[in-house]
C-alpha cells in the first residue's frame, strides 16, 4: 500500500482503492436536457451516477453513490473563456466545501487538454493535474507531473450515434476515482460545448 503522499484523494479516501481499478463509464443522453452516466466496476456493480442537463444556462452535474446521496457537485462557473467548472464536496457551492477546480489549458486549442487546480492550490500558478488527450478522440490520460495516474478510452459503437457512449476507465493504485470519474464528465461536457 501507498504512503499518505503517494495517495490521490480529492473527493475522498472511500475511493481510493490498492489496486489497479478497471471501470466502465457508459454515458447516455435521455432527452434533450438530460445526460446520465452510470459507473460500473468489472463485475457489472453500479459504483457512482452522474445527472445533469445537457443544454441549460447553469450547468450542474451531481455525483451520487449507489445508495444516492450526492458524493460531489459539478457546477461550470459562466462566462468563461476556459470553460472552467468547480468541484464542491456533495451538493454543496460553499467555499468550505470546495474541493478543486478544472478549466481548459487555453481558450483556443486542438488538442482538448483541462489544467486541475486543488482547493490547497490558491495561486494557481501550477496545476496540480493535467488531463491530455486529442481533438478528434474521446480518450484521454490523466497525469499528476510527469506520471500517468489514469487512462480512459473511448469505445465507439453505433450506439454513439444514438446518444450512447462507453469509455473503458483504468484507474492507478491508491488514485480517487470518483476523482477521474468527475473529470471524465467534465471532458465530455466540454467536448459537447
């Protein structure tokens, strides 16, 4: 097991687990103002599910456990060049809940990259995680400095066509992955921007 400094806890150490965690995330768009994602480990168990709007003014995507309660709120902050979104602990907006935020690296860029600052990193001079992947595919690696902690690859299907998208997930040891799960909705909220 990792030590305290090696552990990856943003939303909580329930999930944070010490060993490689395969996920899959399978996204569905209900309606015109409802996406829901459902998270599933590999033995079919329901692990996290994400509501939200897709096309509203104030956009807001709750994290629930299987018993739904909320774990986290994502709520994208409006007007802003970067497309950035707050994460808050629950359905919480205080500060003191604030866990961190997630904004795209430039306003105008080809490849889809999102810079995550911390909640302790107030300066935001530099990002604490950097997620990286490409213009033309949903996958995407998330890295804390040089390290890759998770991978996600998009599986397309003609399904995807219809509104329904899986992305296989693979999470590192003693990585959050109700954490990347967060970023992989942020991601696909800002690809559908």
């Amino acid at each position: 097991m990792a030590s305290d400094d090696q552990i990856i806890k943003v939303v909580g150490d329930r999930f944070c687990v010490p060993y490689t965690m395969e996920l899959l995330v399978k996204r569905k768009i209900q309606s015109f103002s409802n996406a829901h994602y459902d998270v599933f480990d590999t033995t079919g168990n329901v692990l996290l599910q994400v509501d939200g709007g897709v096309w509203n003014l104030h956009k807001k995507r709750v994290m629930k456990d299987p018993s739904g309660l909320p774990v986290v709120t994502l709520r994208e902050k409006g007007l802003s060049w970067k497309q950035q979104w707050l994460i808050h602990q629950g359905e919480s907006s205080e500060r003191n809940h604030f866990l961190c935020g997630v904004q795209r690296s430039s306003a105008l860029q080809l490849k889809n990259n999102l810079d995550v600052y911390l909640a302790s990193n107030c300066k935001e001079a530099d990002r604490d995680f950097r997620v990286t992947g490409s213009f033309t595919s949903l996958s995407f690696k998330v890295r804390r400095g040089n390290s890759i902690i998770a991978e996600v690859s998009h599986n397309f299907t003609w399904g995807s066509c219809k509104g329904k998208d899986n992305f296989k997930v693979k999470v590192y040891p003693e990585v959050d992955y109700a954490f990347i799960v967060a970023l992989i909705v942020i991601m696909h909220e800002n690809d559908a921007a």
